[in-house]
C-alpha cells in the first residue's frame, strides 16, 4: 500500500468546535483513506534548525496557542507515538545526507492535533511530527521530502500542515522576518512570506 502525501491547511484551533466546510471536509477525509500505520506531520508549529523527529512513546497534546474557549484547552489527542517509524524518518533523512535530531518529550502541537482529531478521532494510529526549517527556504524541504517519500510505500501518511491564507505575524505587531521569541516553539498560524 501507497500512502498518499497531503497538505492541510488546518486553519484556526478552534476548527474542531465550528460547523465548516473544512471541519466537515475533514471529518470525512479518514474515511477516503486506506488506514495508514503511522501518520507524520510537518508542522508548521514546530521550528529547529536541523531537522528533528519526535519519537515518543505516547503523544501529549501541547496547546500552543491563547485566547481561546476554554473547551479548546480541554480537548486531547491522546495518540500512541512511534519510536520505530521515527528511527526510520531519521534513517531516510540521513541516508539523504541531512543531520537529523531526535526528540523524545514533544508531543503534538495544534497543526497535527486539530486535524487528526477530526480526521481519525479514536486517536488509535502512531503519530509522530517532523520539524521545519523556513530559514534554510524551499528548495531544502523540497529536498526533505524526496528523502521520505519511500516511506509512503512503508504505510506512512505523511501530512504537511500550516496555513494556506494567512500569516498573523503583522497583527500580532511582529514583522514576518522576525525572530521568533527565545524558547519559543510554536510559530505564528501560518509559516507563508509575502
């Protein structure tokens, strides 16, 4: 079996709490799939400067964001994570000659969350993130993802996810350029440069 790869414009956190079309898009889109063994996400949410995989062996569900209804905060994503499928995106990417890092605490943040929780809400397939890095620009993650296409054919899903529309950087009073924060993991919603 042949996973596909998706790009997922997951839209606020709060998708999951609103009647959309894309909520009710993605509540279906499961069901079109074949079950995949594990699911890995690209996140938008998660920047470093190599290329690091989480392999945990149960997923937290990290809130990365403010100022929502307090039923957002309540939601889990209780998902099994995979220590083996990370060992293999690791492998992929360093055959391809990149660096790769491993990271055994992070859960999931709300660009893998919210659109799984919809997706497969039994939360019962092994999810594990792959982080970004925008500095080092397109061609890199072009790359990235050549390196671990094989694993569609292994059974994974392999699922981009940011934000197609907007970058919330200029009303936050940030220019897009800047740094983020110091001990900041989460990005603003949308990773797009005007």
């Amino acid at each position: 079996m042949t996973m596909p790869s998706l790009f997922l414009s997951h839209g606020a956190p709060t998708l999951p709490l609103t009647d959309t079309p894309a909520r009710s898009f993605l509540q279906q889109l499961g069901h079109m799939l074949e079950r995949p063994k594990a699911i890995l996400v690209i996140s938008a949410h998660w920047e470093t400067a190599v290329p690091t995989v989480s392999a945990v062996d149960s997923n937290e569900t990290i809130h990365d964001f403010g100022g929502f209804p307090r039923a957002l905060y309540d939601m889990r994503y209780p998902a099994p994570g995979s220590p083996h499928f990370a060992a293999r995106v690791s492998e992929h990417l360093r055959a391809a000659g990149f660096d790769c890092n491993v990271d055994r605490r992070r859960g999931l943040d709300h660009g893998a969350w919210v659109p799984l929780l919809l997706m497969y809400p039994q939360a019962d397939i092994p999810v594990l993130q792959l982080s970004v890095q925008p500095h080092l620009g397109p061609e890199h993650h072009l790359r990235v993802g050549r390196a671990l296409a094989a694993l569609r054919q292994e059974g994974v899903l392999i699922i981009g996810s940011g934000s197609f529309t907007h970058d919330l950087s200029e009303f936050r009073g940030h220019s897009p350029n800047d740094p983020a924060p110091i001990g900041s993991t989460a990005l603003p919603i949308g990773l797009m440069r005007r």
